[in-house]
C-alpha cells in the first residue's frame, strides 16, 4: 500500500512539475498592490509587458501623506514556469538587477507569482511577509500613459 501512494505521489509531483504556462499571456498591462505593515505604506505596482522583451514598471507607494513614484525599464524573458527581469534603468538612472519568479497561475486576465530568491536585506519594508504577489489585467491604454521617450 506505501508503495502505491509513493508512486501515485511522484506522478503527480512529475505532473505538476510539467505544467507550463503560455507566456503570451504575459504580454500587456498588469496592476497589482502591496500593503507594507512596517511602513503603512500601500503599493501599487502598474507594469507593462511588451512583446519584444521590454517591460516598463511603475511603482506608486502612497503613505496617507506623501505619494512616490519610481519607473523602472528593463528586459522581460518567459520559459512557460516563471519569468524573469532585468531591470536596466529606474528613473532614468541606470543600474543593472535581475530577478527570477516561478509562475504559480497566469492567465489572459490573471497572474500569481512569487520571487524564486528573495535576499530580505537587500528589500525595504515588509519583505519576510511576502509569500506571492498577484496582479490583474488593466486598461490597454496604460502604455501610452508610461511610456517615455
């Protein structure tokens, strides 16, 4: 009997391993929010993903009094498990980071992903709460309301 749930247990282990997610979907406007109970500060997070490999991301941190923003550029790339960046720019100013997250759902209208290796002293605020981010589908028009020149 142990040995039947072991082998029905590694088949489905196999089979969850397989399951790939059409990167296509990826393409387009995304928002997303994160609330950081250390700062009280609610993040909205707009991307746009561009079918060439560039991405565009603004970051709108609003704390009651002060509103933020930050634009970051880069390279976006997807093997149909997770999806990773390469940020070029932030405001204009170049730099040079790469992250890697592991697609836990993504559909035409919906995506759930979290970061594959989170270094928590190199993140401001609340990052030992952060187990996934979500983010939805937005207004189309969103890139021409980002995009600079």
């Amino acid at each position: 009997m142990k040995d039947i749930v072991l082998i029905v247990l590694l088949a489905l282990s196999s089979l969850c391993a397989a399951v790939k997610f059409d990167c296509m979907d990826m393409i387009g406007d995304w928002e997303g929010r994160l609330f950081d109970s250390k700062t009280g500060e609610q993040k909205r997070i707009l991307s746009h993903y561009y079918e060439n490999g560039d991405v565009e991301i603004v970051f709108i941190s609003e704390n009651g009094v002060d509103t933020e923003k930050s634009v970051e550029r880069g390279r976006w790339d997807c093997d149909g498990s997770s999806f990773s960046i390469n940020t070029i720019y932030v405001n204009k100013s170049k730099v040079d980071y790469f992250e890697t997250y592991e697609l836990l759902e993504l559909t035409s209208v919906y995506r759930k992903y979290r970061p594959q290796f989170v270094d928590c002293g190199e993140i401001e605020g609340d990052c030992e709460s952060i187990d996934y981010f979500e983010s939805t589908r937005t207004n189309p028009e969103f890139k021409h309301q980002v995009r600079q020149k």
